[in-house]
C-alpha cells in the first residue's frame, strides 16, 4: 500500500465529489448499507457528492450479527442520513435453503440484494447507479484487475462486475469509489470525510454476512447458534483490550458435531471455530497470539453461554495458503 499523507485524502474526497456529481448529473443512486467500513464510506462520499438524491437502504437480509441493525441506524443518523431498513430476511434464506456451495451462496445473496434493490428503486424516479463499498482487494482477489497490471487508471463506473456475486442483467450502472483504495486507505478517507473512528475502525464484515461463516446449508437455527457465539467472543476481546490489536476477528460454525460432557451427561454438539488475525490490507494475513488465558476464557463462556455448543477451536492458518474468511 503506498504511503501517502492526510492532504491526499483530502483531495481524494474533492476530486471524487467532483467526479461523483459530473457522472450522475441530476439522477438518483441507492445504495446498500452493510454495517462495514467499505459501504459506510462509500454512502457518505456519495451523499456528500448528491445529498437527497442518495437513497441509502440498509436491508436485513437475516444473515447480520446480533444488534447490526439497531447499531448502524444509529450510527448513520448521526451523521444526517436516515436509512430505510428493508425486512428481507425470509426471502433470502428461502433461497438458501439446500444450498451449500460457498460460491453458489455467494452468487444467490448478491442477485437477491440487486432484486431488493431494484424493488426499492422502483419507487423513486430516475434511480440510475447503485453504489457499491468495493475496494482494491476485492477486485484484484476476485480477478478482474490484476495486481500490477497496467490499467491502473480509476475506474467509477462498470455496468457490471464480478465482485460480490453480482448478477449480469442488474438495472443499474456501478459507481464504485473507492475500488482503487485499500481497506486501511477507505478508512483515511473516512477520517477525511469526518466520519466517527467507532464507525470507520469497525473490522471488517464480509459483504454475504454471515452465510460464509455457516459452512454448508444456512438455516435460522445455525444462525441463531452462531450470532450468540460471537456475542460472547465480542464481549470477551472488547474486556481484554484486544480489538484494536487485531485486524479481524470472528466465530465459524463448521458443518460438524461432537461428542462432548455437559452436567454429567452425554453432548452431541455443535463445533465453533475461532478465527483472529493480524493484517494491513487483508492480502495477506498472520494468525494472532492471542493469549492462551483468555482463549481458555472465551472457549468456556461460549461453552457456558451457547447450549449447543460443546467444543472450540482456534485456526492457526495464515493467509497464505489460507484466505481470511473459511468460505
């Protein structure tokens, strides 16, 4: 990542309102909100370039963490932008159901946001773009820029992409500005755009939430299961002291049952991976030393917390040969 000083952002964030404002003239664009760095930044550049004629909508398609909802609202109407939430959950594990291919997930979350969207957009006149958190690791790991190659010039707008599993036929160009930044640049951006650091500092969530965490077939159950698991694991890496020391940090539930002890009986239940790193632009990645006392701790308050888990482990793989996320 090159070095580049507070200025740059600053101009960064001129050059691209400019850019921004030329490109969409007098048309709307919607925009999805996550809940991660990527579509924040991206949401309030965009609204500082159009203002009203941004609709940001953030749509629980049931597969966010425990309180996500609640939380970005918050955190967005402090900075002047009212989201639309948008219930979707039921449709979105309706098409999951069955499905247990990382990619074939991936590609139905993506077409399913697009549809939500256009849903949406059909309500207001003139919604042209969709505007999307993509940055430079996503487009370099997905194969559609490679790294180094000599088309290195800003790219705004696509009329599609393959990042994130979007469908080919979605009704809307991409105006994606910050697909030339790294993660830790988005977040200079942020700061530039005078965002708050509890919002720009979150670590990052992955774009199909938490569908790539449930290995195999995704139902509420596991959901359930998995959402009070990272509860617990939030709770104890924010006592310790440990979250800013780490890059990301997450539960998995894997497709796999144990036999374990609980009040003197016999368990079949549920695994938890626990997966931590240490990284500066999610290309590559070092598993964190996390303290065996406090990984004792974690393992025995989920164990306590979650009835049906009865067993954690924690993945040592680096990245490479490992990626950040298990799906």
């Amino acid at each position: 990542m090159i070095q580049r000083d507070k200025e740059w952002y600053s101009q960064f964030v001129r050059d691209s309102v400019s850019r921004i404002r030329e490109i969409t003239g007098e048309s709307r664009a919607i925009v999805g909100i996550s809940g991660g760095v990527d579509s924040a930044v991206a949401a309030a550049l965009v609204h500082k370039a159009i203002g009203g004629r941004l609709i940001p909508v953030m749509i629980d398609n049931g597969l966010l963490r425990l309180g996500e909802v609640e939380l970005v609202v918050s955190c967005f109407a402090g900075l002047g932008i009212n989201l639309r939430v948008v219930d979707a959950s039921s449709r979105f594990l309706a098409r999951l159901a069955g499905v247990a291919d990382p990619e074939a997930k991936r590609k139905i979350i993506g077409e399913e946001f697009v549809r939500v969207f256009e849903e949406e957009a059909a309500k207001y006149q003139d919604v042209r773009f969709l505007v999307q958190g993509t940055i430079k690791s996503d487009v370099v790991e997905s194969g559609s820029q490679a790294e180094g190659s000599e088309d290195d010039k800003p790219r705004l707008v696509k009329s599609h992409h393959n990042v994130g599993g979007l469908p080919e036929d979605i009704g809307f160009e991409l105006l994606e500005p910050l697909r030339d930044l790294y993660k830790e640049e988005v977040r200079l951006v942020g700061e530039a755009l005078g965002l708050p650091r509890d919002l720009i500092y979150r670590h990052p969530f992955p774009g199909p939430g938490l569908a790539v965490r449930v290995l195999g077939e995704v139902t509420r159950e596991k959901l359930d299961i998995l959402r009070k698991a990272q509860a617990v694991l939030d709770r104890e890496i924010i006592e310790a002291g440990w979250y800013d020391k780490l890059w990301q940090y997450f539960c998995i539930l894997p497709n796999v049952r144990t036999v374990g002890v609980k009040q003197g009986g016999r368990t079949y239940g549920h695994l938890i991976a626990i997966r931590a790193v240490l990284s500066t632009d999610a290309m590559q990645a070092e598993w964190a030393r996390i303290p065996h006392d406090l990984l004792a701790r974690i393992a025995k308050k989920i164990t306590e917390e979650v009835p049906q888990v009865n067993r954690v482990v924690y993945d040592i793989t680096s990245k490479p040969p490992g990626t950040i996320e298990w799906e």
